[in-house]
C-alpha cells in the first residue's frame, strides 16, 4: 500500500521550475525577472543572455530547467510558451561580522534568495478584427456631414 498520487497543482498546458539558494537579495532578483515576465520563451532567453545582470545567468539556468520540464515531462510545444508568472521569494541569511575602528565591529548580512517560473503554453491567435459594415460607415459619414453643416 502506498499513498494515493497526489493531482497535479499546475493544469495541464503549464510547467514550472525553482531556482534555491541564490546568492543574491530577493530585490535584485525581482528586477531580473520582471524582465521577463509575459514574454514568449525565445525572446526571455535572449534578454536573460544579454542582460548586463550577474544574477541573470542563474535565472536562465531555472528558464531553460522550466523549458525542459514543458518538453519532456509533459510534452508542450516549445515554442507555444509564454512566461506566465515569475515570483521571487526569501531564503536563508548568512550573518557576518565586519570590522570596525576602535575594536568594534559591524553586522554583514548576505542574502540567498530563490526563483519560480511558471510557464504556460498559449496558442497564437492570428484573427483579424471585422472590418466595419457599410451601415456603421455610412452611420460615421452622416454624423461628420451633419457636424460639418453645423459649423
């Protein structure tokens, strides 16, 4: 006997990955993954390639590990997903002491941080808007004649 399979928290089109224990402070981290948010994968991975950031490269790291779980553990389409959410959070602080004149010291603390990302696989929607019918265009067209006789 073994426990009953727990339901998936993600639906189905949706795939995620966390990034722990990353040197820097959940702020500065933040900063780097609005950049990404809502974009399409392709055009996320490029800006984190090309971001002058240090911390970016780990946050690509978690983008790529999130692709692969997409691809390979519930079979989306690459190029289908979108950065739906990307959330910072807190994780441990190191506490260290800095020294001061007259034999005095200063508290250091060095912040880890963690990431997730959700992705999610939209489909592109290539509808055009409905050009607009003859009685609208006519209704516009008697309203500028109108406004033009009143002036």
């Amino acid at each position: 006997m073994s426990k009953p399979e727990r339901p998936r928290r993600w639906a189905d089109n949706e795939a995620m990955a966390k990034g722990r224990m990353i040197r820097t402070s959940p702020r500065k981290l933040n900063l780097v993954a609005q950049l990404i948010r809502g974009k399409k994968v392709a055009v996320a991975l490029s800006d984190l390639t090309f971001s002058e950031k240090r911390i970016a490269g780990e946050v690509k790291k978690v983008l790529q590990a999130a692709i692969a779980n997409a691809e390979n553990n519930h079979g989306l389409d690459v190029d289908e997903l979108v950065v739906a959410e990307a959330w910072t959070g807190k994780s441990m602080v190191m506490k260290r002491f800095h020294p001061r004149g007259r034999g005095k010291s200063a508290p250091v603390q060095k912040f880890f941080s963690e990431v997730t990302i959700l992705l999610r696989a939209e489909e592109v929607k290539t509808e055009e808007r409905p050009k607009p019918t003859l009685r609208r265009r006519e209704r516009r067209e008697a309203k500028h004649a109108e406004m033009r006789g009143q002036a």
